[in-house]
C-alpha cells in the first residue's frame, strides 16, 4: 500500500513554492510596492503624456539595454549555479556560476552610477519634472534592490564555496536565487516602462 501511495504524495511536494516560504512572502510584498510605483507612475504619464513622451528622449536606452542584458545574464547564471549544486552537487562550478552572477551584477551598478551620473550633472534632480521624480526615484529603489541581491548572492557563494549546499540541502540557496530573480522581473518591467513605452 506505501509503494502505491508514494508516487502521489511526491508531485504534491513538487508543486509547493521551492525554498523558504518566508522569501516568497518577503518577495510578494517587495512585488506589491513595486507595483504600487508603477501605477503611480502610469497614472502620472496619462495626465502629462507630452511631457514625459518629451522626457524620455533624454534617457540613455543603450545603457538601459545594456542593463537589462547584464541581469538577465546575471540570472542565468544564478539559476546555473543552482542547478549544478541541486542536479549535480557541484559545489565548485556552483560558486563560480554565483561569482559570474554578481559580476553581472556589478556591471549593471556601474552602468546606472554613469547614468546618474550624467544626470546630475545636467542639472537634473527630483525637482526637475514630474518625469525625473519618478525615473530617479524608480530606478534608485530598484538599484537598491540590486545592491541587496548582491549581497545575498555574496552569501551564497560564501556557503556554496564552504560545499554548505547539496542536492539534499539546496534551501537557502534556491530561496536567495529567488530573490534575485524578483530584482530581474522587476527591471524588465521598469526598462520599457521608463525608457522606452511611448
């Protein structure tokens, strides 16, 4: 009777949420505030379209592509690094996926500082318009997000390097990876948002 039992209960396991239910709270309500921004930003555009039609020709959409590269690349390489440790317990080829990833990471950061950058030194501030409240405020709280992810994905190296995760104990790894996929969705939402829709 077990061996007939065994074979249902395992799907029931797969279809839960993968790592700590935590994160996904976590996850859901940094998605809830995000979306809250960009309603507020949509609301804005629709009573001032010419405006930030105008506006957005200024943004740099090479270094927002540029972004949106570096973190979908960034994300592959954290899932990589998740699958060689979950599928293979490849703990050495898991680090340098994650090492890959907050280089990725870190290229994104450089990228927008310039892009700030540039900004502020147009004179452009959170007083300019309407438009560059939002687009700084925006960009900044996710930049920050991306400041977070890579810290955790620093943790994760560090443990994964320490052979702390395995096929067996693959928890906070994937729950971080988690979250760095969140800071992802996010910005290929932001980018076409800000940068390019018109």
């Amino acid at each position: 009777m077990e061996n007939v039992l065994q074979p249902t209960e395992s799907p029931t396991r797969q279809d839960a949420p993968p790592g700590d239910l935590a994160i996904w709270f976590f996850i859901l309500a940094e998605l809830l505030a995000f979306a809250v921004f960009f309603a507020a930003y949509a609301f804005a555009r629709a009573h001032d379209v010419a405006l930030f039609n105008e506006m957005q020709l200024q943004v740099d959409r090479n270094a927002g592509a540029l972004n949106t590269v570096f973190l979908i690349t960034a994300s592959w390489c954290v899932a990589r690094a998740v699958n060689a440790v979950e599928q293979r317990g490849d703990s050495v080829r898991g680090a340098r996926w994650l090492a890959g990833g907050m280089a990725c990471a870190s290229g994104f950061l450089v990228v927008k500082i310039f892009e700030y950058a540039a900004k502020f030194g147009a004179g452009i501030s959170l007083s300019t318009n309407t438009f560059w409240m939002f687009y700084l405020s925006l960009t900044f709280f996710h930049f920050m997000h991306v400041i977070l992810g890579m810290v955790i994905l620093a943790v994760l190296w560090h443990q994964t390097r320490r052979s702390a995760y395995g096929p067996d104990n693959t928890n906070g790894l994937v729950s971080g990876a988690a979250y760095w996929h969140m800071v992802d969705l996010v910005w290929i939402v932001l980018f076409p948002l800000v940068y390019v829709m018109r």
